[in-house]
C-alpha cells in the first residue's frame, strides 16, 4: 500500500517541489511521505519491540524470527530496562504512520508474541487492534490506508477479525493554531 500511495501523490510531490519558496501546510504530506523500505521497517522494530519482548522473556523463541535483531552488547541487560508482564501491556505509536508499514510489520510481531503466550489466534487480532498499535498521521488519505492495511492484516490472520475487530487506533492531525 506504500508505495501505491507514493505512486499516487509523485505528481503532486514534484509540482511542489519545482516551487521555489516555503512549502504550505497542506502541501506538506506530499512532499514527506516516502515509503520506508522493508528492511528499515524489520531493524526497526525488531529493535524495538523484539527487544522489549525479549527482554521481558529471555526464554522467548521470537528472537529466532527476527533476522534484524541486534543483541545487546556482550549480552549485557541494563538493569533498568523496561519490560512487560503481558502482551497486552505493549504499547506501539508510531507517530508519523503514512500507509502503516511499520504498524503491519509490528502487527506480525506481535501475532508471534501472543501466540507464543498461548492465546487463541483467532483472538488475537482484536487484542492487538485494542491494545497495542497507535498512530498518529498528517494526511487523511494516508491514515485511511494505514486503518484499510491494519484491517487487511487482521483478516488475514482469523477469518473471524471483522465481527471482533475494532476500528484500528489510527489519528488523523488537524492543524491546530494557538492564538497568543
């Protein structure tokens, strides 16, 4: 869907760009919304997440399906490292989401993760829509992608996601102006 969508706005990123001055507000999204390349997208958030689920389980076989992963540094855990007692307890925003690549990606970590703690697939889907991904994006059309993409996924992991699911936790942002 990325790069459906960077397709989609090329026109309008190279009339902006061919415009010498400050780019207007409205212009903005089609200016900065690039696709990120997979792998990006995999380091990422195995270095993110991963690392948080990792972390919170050491005897975790996730680590495995992350070929991005870096290990900490001589194995060495900071002590005060953050960790979760549940999958539910994950909170991921990413908080510039385009069409929601990360967030998908993430979402397939986290059917691993909830799998791994012996839920019920076909409820997994729900719980990460409900719990665990966020985003927040500038463009209406952008967002709608990335809720359309969550959805998708979702249905692709229980043939029953679109009687549980819930409307992914995707934001659209105004512009907001404060008056002084």
């Amino acid at each position: 869907l990325g790069w459906l969508y960077q397709f989609y706005i090329s026109e309008k990123k190279d009339e902006v760009m061919a415009e010498k001055g400050a780019v207007t507000s409205e212009d903005i999204p089609a200016v900065t919304q690039l696709f990120t390349p997979h792998w990006i997208v995999r380091y990422l958030v195995e270095n993110s997440l991963g690392r948080l689920w990792l972390r919170s389980r050491p005897s975790s076989h996730l680590r495995s399906a992350m070929p991005y992963y870096v290990d900490d540094p001589d194995g060495h855990v900071p002590a005060d490292s953050l960790t979760v007692s549940t999958p539910e307890e994950i909170r991921v925003l990413d908080p510039a989401c385009g069409s929601g690549h990360m967030l998908t990606y993430a979402f397939d970590l986290l059917q691993q993760i909830y799998e791994e703690e012996g839920y019920a697939s076909s409820d997994i889907p729900e719980k990460i829509l409900t719990h665990n991904l966020h985003g927040l994006e500038i463009c209406p059309r952008a967002a709608q992608l990335a809720q359309f993409a969550l959805l998708a996924k979702a249905r692709e992991k229980s043939a029953n996601a679109f009687r549980k699911v819930n409307q992914p936790q995707v934001v659209c942002l105004e512009d907001v102006t404060f008056e002084l």
